[in-house]
C-alpha cells in the first residue's frame, strides 16, 4: 500500500506503458489504452459543462494547494461537451509542478464525465471535486490521511458532525431533493449525504466500480457509493464545510426530473421499490 | 475529390435578405456573395433570392449566378416563402442565411430538400434595440423558439466559436453547429514602410456600437508616456461628429486625426504604417477589421469579447483586454513591446501568416462540406444525430506514419473531418466527437494508433487540426 509514486513519470505525451490493472478496465470500456494517464499519487477529476467563469479560480485554487504537497499530484478538467472556451483555458494555464490534464466526455452528464474520468486514471488515489469549488480543497488535508491509512472511500459529507454549511442551498432545490434524498439513503443506507461533490477513493477500487456504473445524471454517485458497499468496502464520512454557489449549469425540471428517474431506477434494481 | 466539385450540376439555392449589389450591403452580403460565386464556379446552378432596393432588377445576372430580387426589408421574406413553395423541388440544397430571423425554408420546403442554415450572429438582446414590444418579443421569438422547432433536424452554420457559442446559451439551439468563417480578401499591396514613431490607426464605420470613444478617451494618459504618438480614426459615420467633438474637447487636434472615408490603397497604407489597430467594440460577430489589419501585419488591441477573441490571438496577433481591466493599461504595454523595431516585425510576421488562413475558397469548401454532407444524409435517409456535440478531436501521427494514415483515411472519414500534413506529421481535425469517439472512428477507417487531444477554437476556427502560431 506504501509504494511510492512520488518519482512518477511526468506526463509529456512520450509514451509509456500504462499498468495493466489501469488499462483493463479502460479497454473494457472502450477507451484506448493511449487516453490512460501516467500514474501519480493522487488525481481530482473535475468535471466541468460551459464552466468558463467559474473554473480558473477554482483550478487556481487547487494547484497552489497541490504544489505545497510533498506527493506526486495531478489535476483532470473533463470538459462535459462545452461550447465555450473551456479547452483554451487549460492550455493557458500557468502550472510548472501540477499537471492539468483536458479530457473530453461528449455524453452528457456529470456520471458520464467522472466515469470517463475515472476509467483513464492510473493513480494510487483517484477523487472528484466540483468545478465551483462548494467544498474547498482543504478538505484534503483530513482525507488523504486516512486514504494511506487504509480507508479505501472518504466521501465529504454536509450531515455528519462537524460540518457546516456556509450558504444554504435554494429553497427549491431542498424540496426537489427529499424524495431524492429518501430514496438514496435506502439504496446507500449508512451514508448520510450522498450528492457531496468530493469524494476520493482509492485508484483500483474506483476503476472496478466504475467499469460497473450506468448512471449518466448526477445520481451516479447513489450509484457509485452502492457500488463500492456491493463489493464489501466501507464509505467513510467526513465533514466538509460547505457553501453553495450560484451559476450551477444544473436545469431544475429537466436534470431533476433525470436523477429522479436515474434513482428510481436503481432502487428497481435493487428491489426495493 | 473536394466537396466543392461534388456540387458540380447540383442546383443550389441561396436565401439571404440583401445581395451584395444593395447600397446597405454589409458583412453577411460578402460572405452570401463570396460563397456563392465559388459554388457556381464549381459548376453548381446557383439562385440566390433577396430583397429588392430602389432601382433595383427584379433579375440579374450580373454574378455567375441568378439574382430574383422581391419584396422590401420584411416582404422578401413572404417573397421567399412563395418561391420555396413554388419551387423548392427544383433545388437539390438550400443555404438559409439568418439576419436575426431565418427564412424557415424547412417549412416552406418540407422534405424537399437539404437545408443549412448559416447564422452570422445572434440578434435575441438587439431586437429590444430596433423594435418596440411586442414586436422585440415577436423577433425573440422567431429567432428562438420558433427555429428550434423549424429546425428540427438541420445542421447549423456559425461564422466563429463565440457565434456558436451564443447560439447554444441564447437560442437554446441542440442541434450539430459547424464552424465556417468569413474570408479576407488582401488589400492592395502598400509600398508605406512602418512608421518609427508610435502610431495607431483604425479603418471602420464609425457607429456607436464601435465604442471609438474610448480611444479617443484613451489618448492623453497614453500621450504623457509617448509625446509624438498618432492615432488616425479612418471611415464615415453616425458617430463621426461626435468623435470629432471629443478631440477637439480634449485639445488632441494634433494627435488624433478622423480623415474620414479612405481607398482601399489609403486603407492599406494607414495600417501598413501603423503600429497598433484597435477594436474596443462591445461585440463582434465577426472582427473583419481585426483581420484586414493583419494582412498588413498590424496587430490589434480588443476586449476580450465575443468575436473579437476569436480573430485576435491574445499575445500572438495581438493584444486582449481582460475584463475589468482597462483599454489604458493593455495599449501602454502593447507599444511598450511594439517599440522594439524587431519585435514590431515578429509581430507583423505571426499577424500576417494569422490572416492567410482565413481565404474566400476555404470558406466555400468549408461550407460546401456541411452542404454535401447534409444531402447525402438525405439521400439516405438517415436520421441526424440528436445530440449535438461541440467538442472536436485532433488526431496526430509521426511522421514516418503518413503513408498508412493517408491511404486509411482516404474514404473512411466523414466530409467535415479536416486531414493535413505538415512537417511535424499527419494531422485530423475530427468534429463533433471526443477522443474516445475519435479512436472509435479511426479504427474503423483502419488507422493507426494516433495521440489524440482536444481541439482548441483556434483549430475548430481554422478547421485544420495544425497548432496555433507558435
């Protein structure tokens, strides 16, 4: 569990063999072993859909917070079918030490984009994080510890002890949310808040999963958390100090309407409903 | 085979609501006119319908084209409606240029035949400007909802990534978009050589819209660092007084000169001598100014808006103002830099090279492509894609692979995926797709293994998978 990835190979486009148990799971998808990135020691994917205003502050933020760390980092923007300059901005990006990879994912939805995310990563710690930065980075410094201890998921969490939402969610979307919120905690019981946008999770074990995901809409990670508890892997928990941003790409009715059915369908699945 | 000369025999029908012969023709005219006359010179049986004007020809054949001129500003667009249904049959493919609101061929003409519709620029914030509620709201509407329910299943046309951009954020449009930009055609050559002392030179219709004005108001902070600075406001307009009026106000006679309407060779000569053009406009569909510049080799300070950070490579061909900064602060640095005689060259060199990729006969074929693409769909029958996909795909290869990749590729691609070779090795610009789905679709043609990354909106712009000036 301690090898040492720290003297990974900077990733420069030159070739280099991708380990097997990285690409398996990206060939079976049908991704080209040629996507897989070189390994590291930790990777945060963010997704990201017409996320132009808000993700260079947030990118900014993370690589800072990254280049202090003594591990090998890596920073995955996924550009979720963008139509404006989302691909120019990462190219323009002043990073020397954190390399920022772009990726595309033209399905759309955020499942969709963390999976194709996930599939293409070859690191030891493999998370997501939103492209608002609603959770800071920070957050890290309490979850990456107990990833080398042995917790193989860390998911932030707004309804544990200790955490503090600094600006609440709108109204309407807290309504919107409870039959969402009944539902999941059935199909993922023992995780109290499973729509946090931060979770890391160990490499291998989020590959597996993720080779296993059908969800495209934002209730993959109901999906994703059932998943990893399926294959007999406990979720942690940890308080995130969570505040709610404006300029959220996600649509009321339609993107709701599509968890709702995402989430239906996978308590079908599981037989409770 | 080029797409162009697939149009060979076909009959292709143009709808645009002026012609380039109307004494208000402007932009969209050049591009109607520019793409047409190459179609027809492919061999295509062109007719382009519009609007007729004061002691205008119903028909003409001035063009290698017809010209059927019919109704005024909104009466072509029923005069349109009659010849669609009269004659839509007749026509193997129909290019729909919107000017805030298209010509809805796809209804008039259901079924009948290929229809791409070419949108130069979004109007939904202008139509408050020029028209009173409820027509502003009528025009939203026409523009908006009712063309995403006209066209259904029609691809698109965007002159830049920032149109195209607008037409998914404001018109809510889902269907597949291509990127085909306007030419430039040179100026007369200019035997002017570069001035040694700082000077700026704009070439425009002066309308308020150009925001001029805040060139002028940049003048004196500018002047206190370069005394011998001059700035030459060339071109005609509403907004001409008034600039002449803000000059004189700040005492700039000396300094700042509105030389009013120039020849294209005293066009050419003011920016050859120039150092610096400048386009403060709020918005451009398009910054043909910016361009024409560039052929000079003159490189230009805009804001960073729409339009305007397509044409003006920030750093390379020019300068951008970022949002919230001031027009002072980046003009003060661009001739700091340009003060330098080598790099005014360096400069001159990129602007140069960054204006010869926009020509009138990539445009056509550009255009041709979507056109001969979307009737083959047609002929097939074959649904179009109800999702669109605005990410591109660049597919590169070393060099020593150019063999194999050229001879995979030969009938494997699609008409709108864009194959170059430089020296640095073969290179595919894959539209509508990302690098999962462009491995999926190479292997399918049968290529190599290929490293594949995402397009920038310089290479969908260019449409060629090349880099950007270095």
């Amino acid at each position: 569990m301690t090898t040492d990835l720290s003297t990974a190979p900077p990733s420069t486009g030159q070739p280099w063999a991708a380990p097997e148990q990285a690409v398996g799971p990206a060939r079976a998808a049908g991704i080209p072993p040629s996507l897989v990135r070189a390994p590291c020691h930790l990777e945060i994917l963010i997704p990201a859909h017409n996320e132009v205003r808000r993700l260079p502050r947030t990118l900014l933020r993370v690589i800072s917070y990254l280049e202090a760390r003594p591990y090998s980092s890596a920073i995955v923007v996924i550009d979720n079918n963008s139509v404006d300059r989302t691909v120019d901005l990462i190219s323009h990006l002043p990073s020397p030490n954190v390399p920022v990879h772009l990726l595309g994912c033209a399905q759309a939805g955020k499942g969709a984009a963390v999976r194709r995310g996930i599939l293409t990563s070859s690191a030891r710690f493999v998370g997501f994080m939103d492209a608002d930065l609603a959770t800071p980075i920070e957050t890290l410094d309490m979850v990456l510890p107990m990833l080398e201890a042995g917790c193989r998921a860390v998911v932030g969490s707004r309804r544990v002890r200790g955490a503090t939402v600094a600006e609440p969610e709108p109204r309407q979307r807290i309504l919107g949310g409870l039959l969402f919120k009944a539902l999941a905690r059935r199909i993922v019981p023992g995780v109290a808040d499973t729509q946090c946008g931060f979770k890391i999770f160990d490499g291998d074990l989020a590959r597996e999963a993720a080779s296993q995901l059908r969800v495209e809409g934002f209730a993959f990670d109901v999906e994703l958390l059932r998943t990893i508890s399926e294959m007999g892997v406990g979720v942690s928990e940890v308080p995130v100090v969570w505040s709610h941003q404006t300029g959220s790409t996600l649509r009321g009715l339609r993107d709701g309407t599509r968890g709702a059915a995402d989430v239906l369908r996978l308590a079908h699945r599981r037989g409770y409903l | 085979m080029t797409a162009l000369e697939q149009l060979a025999g076909r009959r292709i029908l143009f709808l645009n609501w002026r012609d380039q012969a109307n004494p208000h023709a402007g932009g969209a005219e050049a591009y109607t006119e520019q793409i047409a006359r190459r179609f027809a010179g492919a061999g295509a049986q062109v007719t382009l319908v519009t609007s007729a004007f004061a002691e205008s020809r119903p028909y003409d054949w001035a063009h290698e084209y017809l010209v059927v001129r019919e109704g005024g500003r909104l009466g072509v667009y029923l005069a349109a409606a009659r010849h669609l249904r009269r004659y839509a049959r007749q026509y193997d493919g129909i290019v729909d240029c919107q000017n805030g609101i298209p010509f809805f061929a796809p209804f008039w003409a259901p079924s009948a035949s290929a229809v791409v519709c070419v949108v130069h620029h979004v109007h939904q914030r202008q139509f408050g400007m020029y028209f009173r509620w409820p027509l502003s709201q009528v025009g939203r509407m026409l523009e908006g909802r009712v063309t995403r329910a006209v066209y259904r299943d029609a691809p698109f046309v965007a002159v830049s990534p920032s149109t195209r951009a607008e037409m998914r954020h404001q018109l809510g449009l889902r269907l597949p978009i291509h990127v085909v930009p306007n030419g430039v055609e040179p100026l007369p050559p200019s035997q002017v050589p570069r001035a040694t002392r700082p000077r700026i030179a704009v070439v425009t219709r002066l309308v308020p819209h150009k925001r001029l004005h805040l060139l002028v108001q940049a003048v004196p902070a500018l002047l206190e660092r370069w005394p011998d600075l001059r700035v030459d406001i060339a071109g005609t307009g509403p907004a001409r007084a008034r600039l002449m009026a803000a000059v004189r106000d700040r005492g700039l006679e000396h300094n700042v000169f509105l030389p009013g309407r120039v020849s294209e060779q005293g066009k050419s000569d003011l920016l050859s001598r120039a150092w610096l053009t400048v386009a403060p406009s709020l918005a451009e569909g398009w910054g043909l100014t910016v361009l024409e510049a560039n052929t000079c080799g003159t490189p230009t300070v805009a804001f960073d808006v729409p339009g305007l950070r397509d044409s003006v490579l920030d750093g390379r061909t020019g300068w951008l103002v970022p949002s919230g900064s001031s027009l002072v602060t980046t003009l003060t640095n661009a001739l700091d830099l340009l003060s330098d005689p080598a790099r005014r060259q360096l400069v001159a060199g990129r602007a140069k090279s960054w204006a010869c990729r926009f020509t009138w006969d990539s445009s056509a074929e550009r255009l041709a492509r979507v056109l001969v693409q979307e009737m083959t769909r047609r002929d097939r029958g074959t649904p179009s894609r109800r999702q669109a996909i605005d990410l591109a795909t660049v597919a590169s290869w070393p060099p020593e692979d150019a063999p194999a990749v050229q001879a995979s590729l030969g009938s494997g691609l699609r008409m709108t995926d864009a194959f170059s070779a430089g020296e640095d090795g073969p290179r595919v610009l894959l539209t509508g797709c990302d690098e999962v789905g462009a491995a999926a679709a190479l292997q399918r043609a049968g290529a190599p293994a290929a490293k594949l990354t995402l397009a920038t909106s310089t290479q969908v712009l260019c449409g060629t998978g090349e880099d950007e000036l270095a």
